[in-house]
C-alpha cells in the first residue's frame, strides 16, 4: 500500500530585496529518518517570482549539504516560476536521482542529479535561489514536498 505524507516549510510569501548575486536559502523541509525508504519517492511542488528588477533567477532544489542540486527553473522579467521535481530512491535507502522534467510548467532544463544521502536520517532539502542582478526583488511563494513511500 501507498502511503504519501505531506510536509511543508511551514512558512508563508517571503519576499528578499536586493539579497545579492549569490545563492542564498530560501525555504527547508526536512523529512524524518526512514520515512522515504527504498523505493519510495518525494514530490516538491512550489512557487518563485522575480518580482522586480531586470534579471532572471535560478531556482534549485539541493539535497543536505549538496553542491550541485536539480535546477528547476530560471524565469525572467517578473515571471513566476511553479514546478514540480522529484527524487527517487534507486531501490536503497543511500541512493536516490532526482530532477526536473524538460516539460516542466516553467520550461525547466530537466537537469537530474544522482545523490547518495541516506535516508535512514534525517534529510533536509533546500529550495534555494540566485539572482542575475544582486538588486533585484525575489518572491517565495510556497515549497511543499510530499513522500510517497510503497513500503511503509
């Protein structure tokens, strides 16, 4: 049986005026130890607009302390970015492939990352941000991901 758990950052439209050209945090989930499995999958749906400014962001998904992460869009000119992105567990509880499809609702680039956190800990996953312009205006909307796990 399919058992799917929702969880969310817990947090509301959080709106960072010029933050920088960097890459910076902007929201977390952390799923509990066990709760993903080894065949089990995670669901991240959320939100992020560029709202004022001239550049484009890039908005990533990173897995703990990961320095590459699963790109899931990069809108231009006060454009809303709303995706969908998965990672997957590769029958093992330390090795997962996670991305964005190339159809995503914001043209994503479909990048896929393969990661070997184990989720017999606890993992935290970070939506993260960068704008092209450090003055420019960056709006959270949202960040939820829901497991789905057939082995619970």
């Amino acid at each position: 049986t399919l058992k799917s758990t929702p969880y969310s950052d817990g947090l509301g439209t959080q709106v960072w005026a010029s933050p920088g050209a960097t890459e910076f945090t902007l929201s977390s989930i952390t799923i509990p130890a066990n709760k993903i499995g080894a065949n089990g999958w995670v669901q991240f749906i959320g939100s992020a607009e560029r709202t004022a400014g001239v550049g484009s962001i890039t908005c990533r998904i990173r897995v703990g302390n990961a320095t590459t992460g699963t790109q899931v869009g990069s809108p231009v000119a006060g454009s809303r970015v709303t995706f969908e992105a998965l990672m997957a567990s590769l029958n093992s509880t330390s090795s997962h492939r996670s991305g964005a499809p190339a159809s995503n609702t914001i043209g994503g680039p479909g990048v896929t990352v393969t990661d070997t956190t184990a989720s017999t800990a606890d993992i935290t996953f970070y939506l993260t941000g960068q704008l092209a312009t450090g003055t420019d205006t960056l709006t959270r909307y949202y960040f939820k991901a829901i497991v789905h796990n057939p082995d619970a």
